[in-house]
C-alpha cells in the first residue's frame, strides 16, 4: 500500500485547540450526548441520531486539508440506517472514514494523505451536502465506540476569515440489515508532465452477485471527464456498461442507484480519470489541489464480505512490464524514417509515456517519449536518419526498465573496387582504386570516415575521406595513378600502388566512422577460397574469391558482388 503517514495530533479531549498548519487557526469538535437508550438499542420505534458539528477558523484565500478524529458514544454495536452532512459552501470533500484501531480524539493536518487500508471508508461527499438514507433492509455496522476519522478539505475562496462547520448525523436502524460494504478505488498513475494530456484507469473486482446502491468518483482541478463501467475482468473499458460519469470536479457528486446495479459473474468496476496537466510544473499523485492530482472511486454494494470493506490500489510504480523495443528495419537509408515499437507484456492501465533516448541524436533522431495509449500494448513512433552510422542504439525506458535495439543508417557504401592492377601495357594498368557511393538524397561530410584496408604490405592502412560527397555521388580513392574516369566523381590519392601482398593474398576494406569506430561497411577478399558467402546485413563482412588482374569486384545490390571485365570507376550505379 502506499507509504503516506497520517499524522495525528496527540492528547486533545472531544473540545480541544490545536496549533494547525498555515490556512487555518483555530479547529473544535462537539459530539451530542447519546439520547436514552442509545445507540444500541434495538427495539421498535425511532432512534435518535448521534450528531457529530466539526467547527475551524480558516484564513482568507486558503486551503486546509485537516482530520478530525473521535469516537461515538455508542456503547453496543450500532446498525446505521442513514447518515447526514450539512455544511455551506467550499468544501473540495468531506469523508468519513473508520477504524478497528484506536486512536486519540483531536484535530490535525493531513495533507500528507491517510494510512491505508487502517483507515477505510464510510461514506464521503464532495461540494454538496448528502442526506444518504440506505434502501431498506439495508444497514451499515459500526461496532462500540466505533473510531472515526472525518477529513475536511476546505478552499477558503474569499478575502475574509471563515468560520466552517460540519454537521454530521449518523442514524440507527431499529434492526440489522444486510450489510452494506465499499470497494475504495484509488489510482495513483496520473504523472504528467506540463501542457500534456493524460488517461488512466483501474479495474476493481466486486463479489458474483453484488448489487451496487451508490457510487462517488474524485479528482482535482485538472480532470477534464471521470466515468465507471461494470466490465468483465478481460473485457477493455470501451466495452463495458457505464453507470456513472462527470466532467470537471464539481460534476463528480454523490450517485443512488434506482434500482441497484447488478454484477455478473466475473465482473467488476473500471475507473477512468481523463486529465489535461494546464499547468507550468509536472504533476504527480497526491492531495495538494495546487500541485497533485487523484483518480479515486468510492463504490457502495451489498450483500458485503464480513468486513465489508475493500481496498482496490494501483501504485504508481506498477507501470506494467516493458518488453521490447524493434525497429521495422535495421538500417534506416539516410533522410529517411523508420518505424520503432515499443511492447508491453499487457495492456496497460493508464495512457504509459516511455521515455527514448537516441546513443547519437546527430546520427539518428528519436522522440524524447512515446505514449502508449490506455489498454494497449503497443506504440510506435518514427525515427529520422540525420548521418550514416553503424553504431546507434535507441534505449526505451519505463521506470527502472530498459530496452534497446541498434538501428543504423545508410547512406556510405563500398560500391566498386580494383585491387589487382592488370598487367604493364593493359589499358587498365591504372590502380589500384576503391569506390564509395552515397546512396541518399543527402549531402554527407567526409570527414568523420576513414578506410581501413588491411592485409597489404606491410601493415594495415588507415585513410581518412575528406570533403563534402553530393547526393548520390561517388568518391574514388586511388594509388599514385589515377584511373581513366568515365563518369563525373571526387577522387583523392591514398592508396599504395602494390596494394596486395603477394599475388594472391588476402584483403579486406572496411568503411568506417571514425570517432565510433565501428564499420559502416565492409568486403573481404580471400585469395585461397573462390567462394562467396553473402551475409544478412549491410555492413557485415562479405567473403569473395581472389580476382583476375584488371577486373574490379562490382557491388549489384545489398551484398550482391560480380566480377567486373571493364571497370567503372566513377559511376555509382548502385542504389539503396
């Protein structure tokens, strides 16, 4: 249950003055004698009620939220029949609440909440007073002496010092009925953040058979619509029967049911709250109308389990269980955008923001959240490529959980290379050379690649690219000799003209992004092997077999290479 400690004040009598927090001075509570015979009594003919007036002085422009803690005067058990609220105008609620433990009678603050569920509810009202006579052969117990708790929480609206008061009248039946008992719903799922829109809900299972008399819903100054549906325990909200609705605070009143309304096997109550957060700070659950807000449901039915009461909590730690974030594709072409998932192992109880966060924004742009819309299970979002990379990872974070899924993005691309030049006196005696193609619609700065080739003489060679490569265009790194180029392209010098060890050895050529260090692209060359293993993904090493002097390997599609007779170096013809 929740950690909210009800602060009481100590060691006060039934009249007594405590020192109360600022908004309010000066609180006393007066109860009436019981009348002859009291409330125990069972014979025929009418009983007096008990009468509890709560009196405060509160401060111009101010709000209190105080508990007023006492006793009945009843020396037996007592069947209630009827009970009564009087009070003028300013109250956000008032709300009875009773005990099995004791408690010293007094006045005092209790903004911070009640301990649940020690103190469970009576009955409650909100702006109106409530004159609540239970149908008949219905009754409410309250044992001897029973402890109550009454908590007032009062908007002092004007510019002038008030004076409150509270009447209460609490009614004994002549006989027991049967028992009438409350499920107290209460959500604590409503953070939001500023300018944010925001719904949530909670199911309550109720006994087969249970016939609801009553009901009240409860929030504060931000909730835009409140509604209740009797729906089985798998069925979504829309899908159930709605017997109760509100719009702002002031419509959420006190509700009879005529005739009472029944629950079918395996049914229950769904609560939804539908809240827009207009204010300039985050909100969170809690009784401050200033700075929190509440979801809660007070549902009466009969006949009740034997305590009559139940208590039915979502926490705002219960979030659900986040199962995975996937990405439609796992390279997203540069300008582009792709779709991201986000999955729950259920559908959720409130609209869920999951928080996204991209390992390189400049490479791959996520929204800061995505919500997941009440009783789903999913979401997806878009995500924009801004630079190629090999090495982004988008984490989804709900809570104390995380997800993640790598996404990159293409754009660079190995598209054509010749490492064997052909012989002295060929027309292709120029290399060797390497082609790399932009793929997108985007001009992409060089500058943060470099080349690896390794497996030449006598070490790894790094090269780093420099200059700004137009959309579609094609960079030919070359040896000390240019090739003849057909098409229109940069090229740069860098590689060595004896770029293979040996005639037939290895070589591999990596595309890589500097600063991370991870490839963006890559084809190795086994000069003993004239097989070709495609992989699954750009960007993973593709195996070919050794080359003829004087022909260039020609990159199709995807890791789709052919040897290529004539070379053509400059015209990119591959495409994404």
């Amino acid at each position: 249950m929740n950690n909210e400690i009800f602060h009481q004040g100590r060691g006060l009598g039934l009249i007594g003055l405590v020192a109360l927090l600022a908004g309010h001075a000066i609180a006393c509570a007066v109860i009436e004698p019981a009348p002859a015979g009291g409330g125990g009594e069972t014979t025929t003919g009418t009983l007096s009620p008990l009468v509890r007036t709560l009196t405060w002085q509160q401060a111009p422009a101010s709000e209190i939220v105080e508990c007023h803690v006492f006793k009945l005067p009843n020396a037996t058990p007592i069947e209630l029949e009827r009970i009564q609220f009087t009070f003028g105008a300013g109250s956000h609620h008032v709300h009875i609440y009773r005990s099995d433990e004791p408690e010293p009678d007094g006045v005092a603050d209790c903004t911070a909440g009640l301990s649940w569920p020690r103190w469970r509810p009576v009955v409650g009202a909100q702006t109106n007073p409530l004159d609540w006579k239970l149908p008949d052969g219905l009754t409410m117990p309250l044992p001897p002496n029973a402890q109550l708790l009454v908590q007032v929480h009062w908007l002092n609206t004007t510019q002038a010092r008030i004076d409150g008061r509270i009447n209460l009248s609490f009614h004994p039946a002549r006989k027991a009925g049967s028992h009438v008992g409350v499920m107290f719903g209460i959500n604590k799922q409503v953070d939001m953040q500023p300018g944010t829109s925001k719904r949530i809900s909670a199911y309550c299972p109720l006994p087969d058979g249970a016939q609801i008399i009553a009901m009240m819903g409860h929030f504060h100054t931000l909730g835009l619509s409140y509604s209740a549906r009797v729906r089985g325990a798998d069925q979504p909200h829309d899908l159930g029967r709605e017997i109760y609705r509100g719009l702002d605070e002031n419509t959420l009143e006190f509700e009879d049911f005529v005739p009472p309304i029944a629950i079918g096997p395996g049914q229950g109550l769904d609560f939804q709250c539908n809240y827009f957060n207009s204010k300039d700070i985050p909100v969170k659950w809690g009784p401050d109308t200033a700075t929190q807000e509440h979801c809660n449901m007070a549902a009466y039915y009969h006949p009740a389990p034997d305590d009559g009461d139940g208590f039915c909590i979502k926490e705002a730690s219960d979030v659900g269980t986040l199962t995975e974030i996937t990405a439609a594709t796992s390279m997203v072409a540069l300008g582009d955008k792709t779709l991201l998932t986000i999955t729950m192992a259920a559908p959720v109880a409130a609209d869920t923001d999951v928080d996204l966060t991209s390992s390189d924004p400049a490479a791959l742009a996520v929204p800061a959240r995505i919500r997941i819309p009440i009783h789903q299970r999913s979401a997806t979002v878009m995500v924009h490529g801004l630079r190629p990379t090999n090495a982004v990872k988008v984490v989804a974070k709900l809570g104390t959980q995380t997800t993640a899924v790598p996404v990159g993005v293409r754009a660079l691309m190995l598209s054509e290379l010749l490492v064997r030049p052909a012989a002295a006196g060929s027309t292709t005696t120029a290399g060797p050379w390497i082609e790399i193609a932009n793929t997108s619609a985007v001009p992409i700065d060089l500058a943060r690649y470099h080349l690896s080739v390794d497996g030449v003489n006598p070490t790894t060679l790094d090269i780093p690219l420099a200059g700004t490569l137009p959309p579609h265009g094609c960079l030919v790194v070359t040896g000390r000799t240019a090739p003849v180029m057909p098409g229109q392209a940069m090229m740069m010098p860098g590689l060595p003209d004896d770029l293979i060890a040996g005639v037939t050895g290895p070589i591999s050529v990596g595309l890589v992004e500097s600063q991370a260090g991870v490839a963006l692209d890559s084809v190795a060359l086994n000069g003993t092997s004239a097989t070709e293993t495609d992989s699954a993904a750009i960007g993973a090493p593709v195996a070919l077999g050794p080359t003829a002097p004087g022909t260039s390997l020609l990159r199709l599609a995807g890791t789709d290479w052919s040897a290529a007779a004539v070379p053509t170096p400059g015209i990119c013809e591959l495409r994404p």
